[in-house]
C-alpha cells in the first residue's frame, strides 16, 4: 500500500494473522485530502481476498445448524443488504471521510426516526417510510441484516460462528455509533460530553475528529472483512460467497 505524503487510510490483510489496519498521517496536519489525493480504490484492498483473523478461527466445517434450506432463504434475505452496505462504505462513505463531509457521514450512519402518530395511520405503520429515511451504512439497514444473517448459523445453542459473526457486528455497531457522533459534534449538533474518543470534556477541534473518524474507518473495516471471512467458511458451494471490501 503506498503513503501518501500526508494522510493515507485502507485496510491491510494479513493471512493466518490478525487484521491489521493501516493509518499514517506526516508532521504538521491530521486534516483529510480530497478523495483525488486519497489512495485509488483499485490499491484500496489489495490482499483482502486472503484475510484470516484470530477473532474468527471457527470451524471448517459447514454450519448450518437450522437446515440448508433454512440458510439459503436467509442468504436471499440478508445478504443484499450486506453486500450493498459493503459497496457504500468502501466507496461512499469513504469518499466522505475523505473529503471531511461531515453532513454525509451523518446522514450515512443515521437511524431512522421513531414511529409517529402519522406513522401509525399509514397501512404499514410507516414501516416503509421509515427504513427510507435509514443511513445507507446504518444499523437499521446493514447491521440488523448482518446479526440476523448471524443466527442463522445456530439452532438451540449458539454456535461458535454466530457468536464470531455477532462480535464483529457489535464492533461494526461501536463503529456507526461512533461516526454519527463525531459527525454531529462536528456539526454543532451534539456536545462532546465526556470525554468523546478519550480526547477530553472540551469541544475536539475538527482535524480530531477527523482523525478518530479515520480510525473508526478502519476499525469498522476490518471487522466487516471478519465478518465475511466467517461468514463464508463452509458455506455451500451453490451460494455465492460475500465479497471482501
């Protein structure tokens, strides 16, 4: 992966090894570049296709505790939503941290209103006016997907997969939580509270929140690339296998 002269995030993919993901920024600036001046997306994930993590070291062999039929329904159901969600965040969403857009990112990782009395008296309950209004990289939208995909592995117990494919949500969640919070303090929308990313109870100043935003990035990458290699293990060889970012 090449450096660039100041800032220069993406993930890198280490076979039988943990994930390990890649930031640098130089002396003197923590500010983003523009999406030109980032890294090209084709140089993005150049080894991602080998990713092996200690975090998934579940089985090889095939788990599908509920029934093949039962999992080939749920891989219609869930996985569009997954695989899109990938194809956002490694193109969209990082075109936005990229370029320091903050109102993008919000809207990316935004959840959808609660229901309301017009809901209410819409057919669906304004179920479907709801999801609309779901960031594109939301837990509403992808994340639910993913842990609902992750049940699909157990029955009465809980398999060692699905418990590997739900903790990678729950950091991909963290993940979301933590963006659409960084997002809004950029915005003036929200407070820092206390002590947001371990900077301090005072407002963190932009290139901060940039950088911590980098961060989640990566972090947040490297655990839907964990999850996909989970996922596919022992999959059957007629389902298509989830791609990498």
């Amino acid at each position: 992966m090449k450096v660039l002269s100041k800032v220069s995030f993406g993930f890198l993919a280490v076979s039988y090894s943990c994930v390990v993901g890649a930031f640098q920024l130089s002396s003197g600036s923590d500010a983003p570049r523009s999406a030109a001046q980032v890294e090209s997306r084709k140089d993005f994930l150049s080894t991602s296709a080998s990713i092996i993590t200690g975090a998934v070291l579940v089985s090889s062999q095939p788990a599908y505790a509920r029934g093949r039929a039962t999992l080939e329904q749920a891989y219609d159901r869930y996985t569009p939503r997954i695989i899109e969600g990938g194809k956002f965040y490694k193109s969209e969403l990082y075109g936005a941290i990229s370029k320091g857009n903050w109102k993008a990112i919000q809207a990316a990782t935004a959840e959808p209103p609660k229901k309301s009395k017009e809901d209410r008296a819409l057919k669906d309950g304004g179920v479907a006016k709801r999801a609309a209004l779901a960031g594109e990289f939301s837990n509403a939208r992808v994340l639910s997907a993913m842990e609902l995909y992750a049940a699909t592995f157990s029955d009465s117990s809980i398999t060692p997969k699905t418990k590997a494919l739900k903790a990678e949500v729950e950091t991909l969640r963290e993940v979301v939580d933590g963006m659409n919070k960084a997002a809004k303090i950029a915005l003036g929308e929200e407070s820092a509270g206390g002590g947001l990313f371990g900077i301090g109870s005072k407002k963190p100043s932009t290139s901060e929140l940039s950088k911590q935003v980098q961060e989640l990035y990566i972090k947040g990458g490297n655990a839907y690339n964990a999850y996909v290699f989970a996922a596919n293990d022992g999959l059957p060889l007629q389902l298509n296998k989830l791609p990498f970012l």
